[in-house]
C-alpha cells in the first residue's frame, strides 16, 4: 500500500487529483490517502479528511510508499523509516503556498537522491511507476558542518558591528 499524505495544514487538491488520475489510467497500486479538507473527492482510492497521529504513524510505517508535498515533516519523517518517498512541491504560481520554497526543498533532495520528485502535476504518474524500485539514499548528519556555518556567520555579524 502506498500512503498518500498532503500534511495537516492545507489541502493539496493539485496532487490528490493527479493521484486519482495516474489511478484512473492504469495505476494499480493500493493506495490510501490523508487529503485534510480537500475540496476534490478521488474516485480510484479511499481516503480520508485526517488522522489521528497514531493511525498516520501506523499507515505511513506500514506503507511500501509515500507520495506526498515537499514539506520536511513529510521528507524527514520518510529518511527516518527509509521510506521511498515520491514528492510534488506546493507552488505559488496556484495559490498552495505563499512562494516556492517547497520547489527549492524538492530539488535539494532529488538531487542528493533522498526523494522521488516531479515538478508538475503531469509527470506525476511516470514517477509513481519508479516508487516501487526506488531506494533512498540515507541522510547523513553534518553537525560539525552546520556548527561551523553558524559560527562563521556569528563571526560576520560580530565583524559587523
């Protein structure tokens, strides 16, 4: 079962409706979703408004999968139980977010092959395809590196003043 999650703050009515439609073309993969107060109801899965967080817990751990927006409750959480996760940004440009950092977060973790990612509402069905083979690279944590940017940035303010 892949485990469709669109966070807990807004609707995301953009990837539930590309999900639908990948499932409505000959996707066959069993999937339940958590789609908030979505405004699109999906024909092709069974969802629901919300969770609790020990059912959310439950699906996403059970899950072969995740397909989700590019928050980094969602991203993390999936590193953590390396889980494939498979993302489509909130954007701007359709009113999801007030700018495009969700895009700036997807890029950085496709590109360090943490996530899946598609860009647009249109590629969404061949990356679902991948899902299934796909094998997250594991983070690894920089504490010494992010130690060092904080004091070199201290380090600029102090030489500021």
């Amino acid at each position: 079962m892949i485990f469709l999650t669109v966070g807990t703050q807004f609707p995301f009515d953009r990837l539930v409706r590309a999900v639908d439609e990948a499932l409505g073309n000959g996707f066959t993969e069993d999937i339940f979703a958590q789609i908030g107060d979505s405004s699109y109801a999906p024909r092709n899965f069974r969802a629901v408004a919300s969770l609790d967080k020990h059912e959310f817990d439950d699906c996403f751990h059970g899950a072969s999968g995740i397909i989700g927006h590019a928050g980094m409750g969602t991203i993390c959480l999936a590193l953590e139980q390396s889980k494939p996760l498979l993302v489509l940004p909130r954007r701007k440009k359709f009113g999801e977010v007030v700018n495009d950092h969700q895009v700036a977060i997807a890029r950085k973790f496709d590109q360090l092959g943490h996530v899946l990612a598609a860009y647009e509402a249109e590629e969404l069905a061949d990356k679902m395809g991948l899902l299934k083979t796909f094998v997250p690279q594991p983070r690894q944590a920089s504490p010494d590196v992010v130690a060092r940017r904080i004091a070199d940035f201290l380090d600029e303010l102090a030489a500021g003043d």
